[in-house]
C-alpha cells in the first residue's frame, strides 16, 4: 500500500527518526456510514460536501458517487493496529505506540494555555475519535 511504502522509505532514509502521526481513529456510530439505510459499514469513509454558499454541510452516507462528481470529501478512519504492523515491518521490526489526543496533550501540550476560564479543556475532552502513533522515545 501507499502507506507501507511512504513508512519503508521513510525508516530507509532516516533508520534514525522519530515519528509522530495524527489521524482520526473511528467514526461516530451516529456518524456511521448507512449504504442503502442498512447496518453502519465496517471501516467505510464519511462523505461530505460544502453547500456552494459555504456553512451548510451534506453527508452521503458514504457514497461517493452520490454527490457532485469532484466536490466530495471522502475520508477514512485509520486503523492504528494495522499502521503499528506496517511499522513493525517496514523498520526491521522497531515498535510505535498509539496513544489518545488526551494522553498526547498531557504529556506534550501547555495545557495551562488551553484551559478556559470554566476549566473546560478542549485539547483534553474533544477529539476523542482522534489518536496518535508515536515512534522513538515516545512511543517504542
């Protein structure tokens, strides 16, 4: 895959890297694609597209080719288990660590900065749907 060969060259070029990735991990199960309105599909893409006057947003139910031919955005959840195999074998066997935004930003953000006046930290409470793989020091 495209992503086996983008992490190959990456740990052939630099054997000494560290690498931090961020993707989304899953969609929300209201937010799960229904093709034909039947059960939420496994590992399928959200579909969306901008109204023209911007604001307004249309989901296909994961069919991209039900919108406008070249206005969809089609995206995809990252399956963390298989990105750390991937790793694993593109760099000789190297470990990486999937890691939640909220245990990411406790260890890595200022979250005094982040912090509203209410206690309400955004960088720590949203984003659940989020992860990261990190390689290195922080991760394997």
């Amino acid at each position: 895959t495209g992503c086996h060969l983008l992490l190959t060259r990456l740990c052939d070029a630099f054997p000494e890297h560290q690498l931090t990735l961020a993707d989304f991990r899953y969609w929300s199960p209201e937010g799960a694609p229904r093709p034909s309105g039947g059960p939420p599909a496994v590992n399928a893409p959200v579909v969306q597209s901008q109204s023209e006057t911007g604001g307004e947003t249309r989901d296909w139910n994961g069919d991209y080719l039900a919108g406008p031919f070249g206005e969809a955005d089609v995206m995809f959840a990252t399956s963390f288990e298989a990105l750390g195999k991937l790793y694993a074998h593109a760099s000789g066997g190297r470990s990486g660590a999937t890691v939640s935004t909220a245990d990411f930003m406790q260890r890595h953000a200022r979250l005094e900065a982040t912090t509203t006046a209410s206690g309400y930290n955004p960088l720590l409470k949203d984003f659940v749907n989020q992860a990261f793989f990190v390689t290195g020091e922080d991760g394997g």
